[in-house]
C-alpha cells in the first residue's frame, strides 16, 4: 500500500499482534535488519567467496559447479520443504518460527569463523596425517560450505515467512518496498567499501559479519515477539503408527501443492527464472577478472553502481506493482533480463560494457526479486503460506541442481561467456510458464482471485 496509509495514531494488527505505530516501526526495523544481514552473509559475501576460495583452493569449473550449486540444490529441494511445512504446524510459546531462528543463529556465525580459517584446519589435519594424499584443503573448504547451507535453509526460508506473519497486510508492500530499497543500499556499501577487502582480510571479514548476524538475530526474540495462532485444521489422524503418518502428511502436502495448475505453473516460472542466473551467481566474478581485466576493487565499485541505481528505481516499480500486480512487474523484469543477455553476448569485451550490462542486470533482477514474494503472496493460501513456498523453493532447487550441473558443463566445455547465452535461453521459458500462470489467474476471476484451496 502506499505510504499515505501509514498514521501515527492508528492502530495494526497481524494475526493475533496488535502494534502501535512506534511499536510496528521497532517490529519492521528488526526484520529488516535480519533480511538485510541474511542478504549480505548468504546471498551476496558468501557467494562471492565460495567461487573464489574454492578456486584458490585447486577446483575446476565442473568441481565448483558441484560444491556451491548442485549439492547445495538437492539438499535445499529435501530439506527446506520439511523445515517450511514444519514451521507452519509448529506451537510454542515462543511462536512457530522464532525456535528455528535462534537455533540457527550460533551455528550459522561458527560456520562463518570456520571457512575463514579452512586452510589453517586443512594445515593441521595434514600434520596429523602426513600420509593422506587428498587436497584437504579443497575437501575441508568444501565441507563447511555444504554445512553453512544446510543451516542457511533454516533462517532462509523462516525469516521470509516471519515477515508475513508480523508485518500487517495494509502495510506489507510498502514494508517490502522499504526491504528492497534498503537491501540495494546496503549491498552497495558493502561492494563499495568491503568487497574487495573479504578476499584479502577473509578471516576479519567473516568474523565481522558472524558477531553481527548473530547480534541482530537475538533482537528477534526481545523486540520482533510472534504473538498465537489458530490451532491446525488439517491434522491426521494418529493411529496409523510413525511411518502411515509420515506417508499421509507427505501426500498431504503434495495434493495441496501440486493438484493445481496455477501452483505448478508459478513454481516451474520462479525456479526456472531462479536456474537462469546460476552461471552467472558462480561464474560472473571469475568471468570479468580473468577474462576482462576487471580487477576485485573496480568489480565491487560496478556492483556498488548497480546496486545504487536499483535502489532509486525500486521504489518506482514498488508503488507500481501496488497500483497493478506483481506479476506484471515480474514479467516486465524478465524480458528485459532476455534483451540484456543478447547485447551482453554480443559486446562485453572490456570492463565497461561489463559494468553496463552487469548494472542492468542487477536492476532487472532487482525488479524481480522485489516482485517474487508479493506475487507469491498474491496467488497461493495465505494460511498455508510458508508450506507452499517451501514446495516453490523445492522446485526451485530441483532447477538449480540441475542448472548448475548443466551450467557448470556447458562452462567447463565453451567459457564464461556461455552464461549470457544460458541466462537469455533459460528466461524465456520461465515467462512462457508465467504466461500460463496469468491464464490461469485470469479463469480463477482475475482482479477477484481467491486462491483455490486443496483439502
């Protein structure tokens, strides 16, 4: 909604929370600083790193393909869809998914300490053991990576589900507009002024991060409180034994998610959208030092640009997709994403057509990224929110295991430059899919959509 709505003296709730406008500001800022911290620890630092230490650390193409997408892709597609639809069911009194949040929290800032000092852990095991002949330190890099994913999934897809819940519905698109303007600010700092020193301070660097991502996770439980919810309307019924439940909540699940066509539909555009730029995520950095000569320092400064732009823009399409719906937003956002590929195909051979498609790029997915969880908001039961977007994300990592095996081997056979070629194909089929998700919105009633629901 608009900013005009907001007033001092009115009153919100959210599910059972009533919140002043001082208290819902304190509440807003606190999931904005989780998100934001998420963001730059797993969705920018990390994966800006792994590429690079597993490089140095001796992997080929094909081996980091393996390490950072594939594996981290099948493990996403099993687990997060079970930690989702758990954190719906789940009733304590510290809510359903503030459990999850805190238990995450220290491991994930201990993986972080740990990758840093990989090489020195690889060090002494091979003193321990003279006789072992394997790259330990390509083994121990890569251990800990694949662990810090499996507890990303955790606040990954908890945090997201957080907002939902807390943030009141008259509020929630101009909440999400605030979260993509702050989150381009913040990742432009960081690739301004941090970027290039991760590579050369790694270890102070993660260390930073790792206080302060579990600093701003342990204000959740003090200040961000969930409040009670409706008991579950969909239980089964438990005389059947562990393993006959287990086989029921499962089939459950997948009747709910996948009997639709809207649902498959909008599942198949976002992972497919998701797999487009997975060449690019492990690849884009490697890509502009070793074949453009773009060094780090002037390749943090272009993200930094990017980053910027998008955040003055953001805010446009924000208020537009408010007046209109996120799907157009998307939808605009992925074929402009087709047309940058081909130009970047084309004409990136120096630093400075890199940075210009690198910044569109950015501002295009930027589009996209602000319009993915309103346009799941938007289609799927709000009740059963998190459950459906874990079997979203489900698909998604089924997309991106295979996208990044496939990626990996196209790079591996053709070059870096293949990931334009990967991007332009992959988006168009994602917005043939999302073509028929409109269809499908505009059978279901169009601008009177109610989500068709599945016992």
């Amino acid at each position: 909604m608009p900013t005009e709505t907001l007033s001092i003296s009115h009153t919100y709730t959210a599910g059972s929370v009533t919140y002043t406008f001082r208290k819902l500001i304190a509440v807003c800022t606190v999931l904005l600083l989780m998100r934001q911290v998420l963001s730059l620890v797993a969705g920018c630092l990390i994966p800006q790193l792994k590429p690079v230490l597993l490089d140095r650390a001796g992997a080929n193409a094909a081996q980091i393909a393996l390490i950072i997408g594939t594996i981290p892709s099948i493990l996403n597609a099993v687990l997060c869809p079970i930690i989702s639809t758990v954190s719906d069911k789940t009733r304590t009194r510290w809510g359903r998914r503030t459990p999850y949040l805190l238990f995450s929290a220290p491991l994930q800032a201990i993986l972080l300490v740990l990758i840093g000092y990989s090489g020195e852990l690889a060090g002494g095991i091979q003193e321990i053991l003279p006789g072992c002949h394997i790259r330990l330190q390509l083994w121990v890099l890569g251990i800990f990576i694949i662990l810090f994913q499996i507890v990303y999934l955790f606040p990954g897809s908890v945090v997201y589900y957080l907002e939902a819940d807390l943030v009141p519905r008259e509020c929630f698109g101009t909440y999400m507009a605030v979260a993509s303007m702050s989150g381009s600010a913040v990742n432009a700092a960081f690739s301004y002024f941090i970027f290039q020193y991760s590579f050369s301070h790694t270890k102070l660097v993660l260390a930073i991060f790792a206080a302060c991502y579990l600093t701003i996770y342990g204000l959740q439980s003090l200040v961000a409180r969930e409040g009670t919810y409706p008991p579950l309307n969909d239980k089964i019924t438990k005389n059947g034994g562990i393993l006959r439940n287990t086989v029921e909540y499962f089939a459950m699940f997948f009747r709910q998610c996948f009997t639709r066509k809207i649902y498959v539909f909008l599942y198949l555009c976002l992972g497919l959208n998701g797999a487009s730029n997975i060449c690019r995520s492990m690849y884009n950095l490697l890509f502009a030092t070793k074949e453009l000569g773009v060094t780090v320092a002037q390749y943090g400064k272009i993200a930094a640009i990017g980053n910027i732009i998008s955040a003055v823009l953001v805010l446009f399409f924000g208020r537009l997709m408010d007046k209109t719906h996120p799907m157009l937003v998307y939808f605009q956002g992925g074929c402009l994403v087709i047309l940058t590929n081909v130009f970047g195909f084309f004409f990136v051979y120096a630093p400075l057509s890199f940075g210009i498609v690198y910044v569109i790029t950015c501002l295009m997915y930027a589009l996209q990224n602000l319009a993915q969880t309103p346009l799941l908001a938007a289609i799927v039961p709000r009740d059963k929110f998190g459950q459906y977007c874990s079997c979203n994300a489900m698909v998604t990592h089924v997309s991106l295991m295979i996208g990044s095996f496939l990626g990996g081997v196209l790079t591996h056979l053709f070059g870096y430059r293949v990931m334009f070629v990967w991007d332009f194909g992959v988006t168009i089929f994602a917005m043939l899919a999302l073509l028929v998700v409109f269809i499908q919105w505009r059978r279901l009633g169009g601008k009177n959509y109610r989500a068709p629901e599945v016992v």
